[in-house]
C-alpha cells in the first residue's frame, strides 16, 4: 500500500511573486497551474491513500474551488476534509480561512473516519481514518513549542488506545528538530519512515524535518522516498508499507 503525505500550500505556489506585492500575499491567490501540477504529480504516484495538509475546501481564493474534491476526482478516489482550526474558533467565521483544511483521499470507500480536535493551538484537528486492519491520524502540529507538546500527548493518547497498528503522519512543525517528538515516539511505541533524517522544508533548499511519517509494530515499511518537486513549500513523503499484524 501507498500513502503519499503532502503538504501542498493550498496550491499557491512558491517563489519570489509568492510574496508581491507584500509579505505573504501569495495566500490570498489561488494558482490553478500549480493545482493542476500536484494533482499530476500525485497522480503519477498512483498513491492508494494521500494525506493533504493545508488543502482549501472551496473559498473564494480558488473560486469555491474545493481542492481535495479536485484531485480525489483525478485519482478516482474518495475524500474526506475539515477546517483545521476548532469548532468554536474565530477562524471558522472568516472568510477564506474558514476553507482552511486538511484532507484525505483514499481508492476504498471511506469508512470510520472521525474529527478530533487537540485543546491547545491554532491548528487543531486531527483526522483518523479506520482501514480494515490500520489506522491513520492526519495532523498539522501547532508553530509554538508549547502547543505541539501538549498536542503530543493528546496524540498519545490517541495512539495508545487504538487497537490496531497505527500511522501518524503529516506537518508536525517541529522548527527544532525530531529530538521534539523522541519522547512522543518513545512512549507511544512509533518509529519514523524517515530513518535518514531527511529535511522536508523548504522545498527549494531542505533544511528542517517537518513533515513525518510515523508508524508502529505490525506495520512494515518498504520504501520511502522524498521526490525533489517544488509545488509546495514543503517536499512530499512517499511510503509504501505491509501491515503485518
């Protein structure tokens, strides 16, 4: 099986214009070419699951364009999505931020699934997608250290309580390295795809492990790989596994 883990930046592309004509303004526009891009390059990947991570539901930024859809529709496959920030959140009022979500797409018929939303941070949803015999958590860590330690041990939690073998995979933001989440991946008994270290972001010249793919007894890993595209800000993780029990 394939999960592809992608942090696509709402498809607002990257480079110099990102930021014209101010700091930023490039997450105010959507770019259908760079969308049309990550869908191709996902596409090829011929992923059985994708894990998307900053994905617009549909705002006024891509023109009610709900991007999960989009590329779920290209694969074949079915979709699942939520705002990331908590139900009660200001951010569920305004507009464009309000589509701010993650998302995840998978060939089977989507079953199980449920929303959790960590007490602390801006970003707090965590998505669990139940497979016949694993179970997936989607997140998208908070960016103050703080936070992302108690939103580790909600995730812990979590983990420990589920009764079948697990992955935890997406951006968990960890600005000061994977010495961050040892403790988390200790505890909750979780090793990482990545056995290299290698740095997720930026896209253009890797220098921080962001984004991770965690995984725990009863699931082996066959080959991970982290493909050199710049679509994003942030470098995809590929990885194909076995559950083994």
């Amino acid at each position: 099986m394939r999960l592809v883990v992608y942090n696509i930046r709402y498809a607002t592309g990257t480079g110099a214009n990102f930021h014209l004509p101010v700091p930023g303004s490039g997450y105010l526009r959507a770019n259908r070419p760079v969308l049309d891009s990550i869908t191709e390059f996902i596409t090829a990947l011929d992923p059985d699951i994708v894990g998307l991570v900053e994905v617009d539901s549909g705002s006024i930024r891509t023109g009610m364009l709900n991007q999960a859809e989009y590329i779920a529709a290209r694969l074949g496959h079915y979709s699942i999505y939520e705002c990331k920030y908590g139900i009660e959140s200001l951010g569920t009022l305004m507009p464009i931020i309000r589509k701010q979500g993650n998302a995840i797409l998978a060939s089977p018929r989507l079953h199980n699934q449920r929303f959790h939303y960590f007490d602390t941070g801006v970003k707090r949803l965590i998505i669990e997608l139940e497979l016949a015999d694993a179970i997936i958590f989607l997140v998208h860590l908070s960016l103050k250290y703080r936070h992302r330690q108690d939103q580790l041990r909600a995730l812990h939690e979590l983990v420990t309580r589920a009764e079948k073998p697990v992955i935890v995979a997406g951006d968990f933001n960890t600005f000061w390295g994977d010495s961050e989440i040892y403790l988390f991946m200790q505890a909750a008994g979780l090793k990482s795809a990545n056995t290299q270290g290698l740095p997720s972001y930026p896209s253009h010249q890797p220098k921080r492990e962001l984004d991770f793919f965690l995984y725990s007894a009863g699931i082996r890993v066959t080959r991970f790989q982290m493909p050199a595209v710049r679509h994003s800000d942030h470098l995809p993780l590929v990885c194909d596994f076995e559950v083994t029990g």
